[in-house]
C-alpha cells in the first residue's frame, strides 16, 4: 500500500517537474512580445514625431510665404501712402492757387461794380445825347456792350473758379481720408506680420538640428527671392507703360516638340517634398525634364523685365506681356537676351541648364499676373497657355 502511494506521489512529480519549462518558456516569450509591442509602439511613436516635424517645416514655409505677402502689401501701402501723401501736397498747392486767384477775380468785378455804381446808370438818351454823331453813338454802344459781355465773362469765369475749389478742396479731403484708412492697414498688416514672425520662431526653435539646417537654407533661398523682388520692383517703375504689346490670347509652349523632354512634367504646381535642401515644398512653377542646353522660347510678344542671375534662382528671365500677364524661365545655362530688350513670341530667349538651387538640369517655368513673387498661377491649370500632351514623372 505505502509503495503504491509513493508511485502515485513520484508520478505526480514527475509531471509537475516535466511542465516547469514549459510554463517558464511561455513566460519568456510572454515578455519577448511585450518588449516587441512596446518597441512597435516607439517606431510609431517615431514616426508621429517624424511626420509631424515635417508638418512643422511645412508650417514654417506656409508662415513664411504669409510673412513676404504681409511684406510686399505693406511695401505697396507705404507707396500708396507716399503718392497719396504728395498728391495732397499737390492739391493743397491748387487750391491755394485757385483760392488767389478767385480773390483776385473777385476784387477785379468788384472795383469794375463800384465804378459803374459810382458812375450811375448810362441810359440809352445819355449816349445819345452825349455822343457827336450817329457813328459815335454806335461806337460808344459797342464799347458798353463788350463791357458788359466782359463784366458778364469776368462773373462767369468766377462762378467755374469757385466749382474748381470745391472740387479740388472734396478731393483733398477724399486723399485724406483714404490716407488714413491707408495707414490703419498698413498697422493691421504690421499687427499680423509681427504674429506670424514670432509664430515662426516657435515653430523653428522645436525643430531639431539637421531640420533648423535646411530651414536656415530655405531662409537664405527666400532671402534671395526678396533681393531679387526689390529690384524687380524697381525695374518695373522703371519698365511702367513701356510696353502694351499682344500675346494673341494664348501662351505658347517654352519649349520645342523636337526637344528630348518637352512634354515631360517632373515636379509640378503646389505642395510636393522638397528635391534638395533649399528649395521650396511649396513649388511656384513647373519643372520641365529637358537636358542642359535645350533651347527655350519666349511664350508671347514681350519685354524683358529681367535678364540675371542668383543663387537661388540660378540664369532666369522674366517676360512682361500683355494683360498683366508675366512669365519666368528659370535654372537656365544661360541666357541670350538682355534687360530692356524686346522678344517676339517663339523667339530662343536662352538655353535649359542645371543653375541655381535644383536636383538635376531642367526647366522651370512660372506664369504670374504681377511680376512679384506669390502670384504665380498654376500653368497646368491656365487656359491661356497652349500645352502638349503632358507626360509626367
């Protein structure tokens, strides 16, 4: 009986011995895949934070893009509120003029009534009587009336003096007023310039080192985009109702069909990621995938605004049309037109090259309704511009 029972018992523990490792295998692999959950839940959380440095930078190209039009409208308010400065100069100068001589017209028919007063009524009996013969009575009659169509002149031309002062006092005070409503917006878009400047540097202080680096890139590229809006501005002052010629309602194609890559469409308008450090995700134009010295041809009938270079833009050209209709070709290898110049549609204006900040040679070409920076249009999407069918890569 007692070794029946010591069986029964070693049996048992036998069993208990034989399943040990497998619950104590179970529990490693237990902990093996927590550990993997949690490393998976890393990744993730790597990645939520990859993805949203990246909304951060695109944020960051958004604050700007709103920093340079609060800049550029506050630029074109200061020159409203200059011209509008000098043009109240300019009336309040009129007017004076005007107010002198209506006092000087005045004081003339007043001493010319003083004397007829002081003289009294001539009648018809008192010339005739006073008068040697008929041909001085009708001389004398003459004189009377070109006196009185004088004096009647003199009260008219009183009457058109007072209407030009009240009408060039109503515009001073219209210039005034538009002055001031003038300068309280160039105070809203300065309030609103300030937030997004510091709303920027929040943003780009969170980003990490390499990021602050292409962002540091893409400062410097914009940067250069301002330099070169300054003096686009003041070569279009200069430039100002030179020219008004036609584009013969369409745009044509900046490239030949015989062009290896005419019709291929590498980045196009809008958002995208940014090919190399520096240049913009937020892309103004579209790129064309042609090889360096492909020859590239004014769109319309046209003058050119600018014929240069920069670091960020690399050779580019600006054309005015027609119709406050610009275009830009820029990365070029070179071009062979020069500021002032003026091009015929389909006219070689320079050759695609790999200039500028890019990630390979091509073309890029932006249409605009100004020729500042942020009023470009989608060229794909313009119905003025004749396109070939477009491959894109």
């Amino acid at each position: 009986m007692k070794r029946k029972i010591i069986s029964t018992l070693l049996a048992m523990f036998l069993i208990i011995l034989s399943f040990t490792p497998v619950i104590g295998a179970t529990s490693y692999q237990d902990q093996k895949d927590n550990a993997q959950d949690k490393l998976d839940e890393a990744e993730d959380e790597k990645d939520k934070v990859t993805a949203q440095k990246k909304d951060t930078l695109a944020e960051i190209e958004d604050l700007d893009d709103s920093i340079m039009q609060y800049q550029n409208e506050i630029s074109d308010l200061e020159n409203e509120i200059t011209k509008t400065e000098n043009n109240i100069k300019t009336k309040t100068k009129e007017i004076e003029e005007l107010q002198q001589e209506l006092e000087e017209k005045q004081e003339l028919l007043k001493n010319r009534l003083v004397a007829i007063y002081e003289e009294g009524q001539i009648t018809f009996l008192d010339v005739l009587l006073s008068s040697d013969s008929i041909w001085d009575y009708f001389s004398m009659e003459v004189r009377m009336q070109e006196m009185a169509e004088a004096d009647n002149k003199q009260m008219d031309e009183i009457e058109d003096q007072s209407k030009k002062l009240e009408k060039a006092k109503s515009e001073l005070e219209q210039s005034k007023t538009n002055l001031n409503a003038t300068k309280k917006e160039v105070e809203s878009k300065q309030g609103s310039l300030k937030i997004a400047k510091v709303s920027k540097q929040a943003k780009v202080d969170s980003l990490s080192e390499e990021e602050k680096k292409i962002q540091k890139e893409m400062d410097e590229y914009k940067a250069e985009i301002q330099r070169l809006e300054k003096l686009i501005k003041e070569q279009a002052q200069k430039a100002s109702g030179v020219y008004s010629g036609s584009f013969a309602g369409t745009l044509g194609w900046p490239l030949s069909s015989n062009s290896s890559g005419y019709n291929v469409i590498t980045s196009g308008f809008g958002s995208r990621s940014a090919p190399v450090a520096g240049a913009s995700s937020n892309h103004r134009g579209i790129d064309i995938g042609v090889g360096i010295g492909t020859p590239v041809y004014a769109s319309a009938d046209g003058y050119v605004l600018q014929a240069t270079s920069s670091s960020a833009r690399g050779n580019f050209i600006l054309l005015k049309h027609a119709s406050d209709l610009y275009t830009r070709y820029q990365h070029l290898d070179r071009y062979i037109v020069s500021t002032g110049q003026y091009v015929k549609r389909g006219t070689i204006i320079g050759y695609s090259g790999n200039t500028g900040v890019g990630s390979g040679a091509h073309l890029h070409f932006e249409i605009l309704t100004t020729p500042y920076y942020m009023t470009e249009i989608n060229p794909l999407t313009c119905s003025l511009l004749s396109k070939p069918s477009l491959i894109y890569r």
